[in-house]
C-alpha cells in the first residue's frame, strides 16, 4: 500500500507539472492568440510558481519516502 501511495502521489505531482509547463509552452507560442490574459508575464510567472511547488513535492519525496 505504502508504495501505492507514493506512485500515486509522485504521478500527480508529474502531470502537474506537465499541464502547467504546457499553459507557459501555450503562452509562449500563442501569446497573441490568448486575449483573457492581458499580463503574459504574471501568467507565466504563476504558472512556473505552480511548476516549482510540485517540484518541491517531488524532491520532498525523494528525500524522505525513497
């Protein structure tokens, strides 16, 4: 179970990070295209906040639980 767990927390950690890698991949490619967004640079910068938060989770992790 304790190693269910742990996959299941690292997979949800990673596919976070993928989905907000790809809201800054869309922001970067498709500036122009996003017209919600007025402050590009506050978007990505909380979009890669949120990249480093789940980061911080995989290297807790990593540290403590491998």
């Amino acid at each position: 179970m304790k190693f269910t767990l742990l996959k299941a927390v690292r997979q949800y950690a990673e596919g976070n990070i993928a989905k907000h890698r790809a809201n800054v991949q869309a922001y970067l490619d498709h500036s122009v295209a996003i017209a919600e967004h007025t402050d590009i640079i506050d978007s990505i910068g909380i979009e890669l906040k949120k990249m480093a938060e789940y980061e911080d989770m995989l290297d807790v992790l990593d540290k403590y639980f491998s």
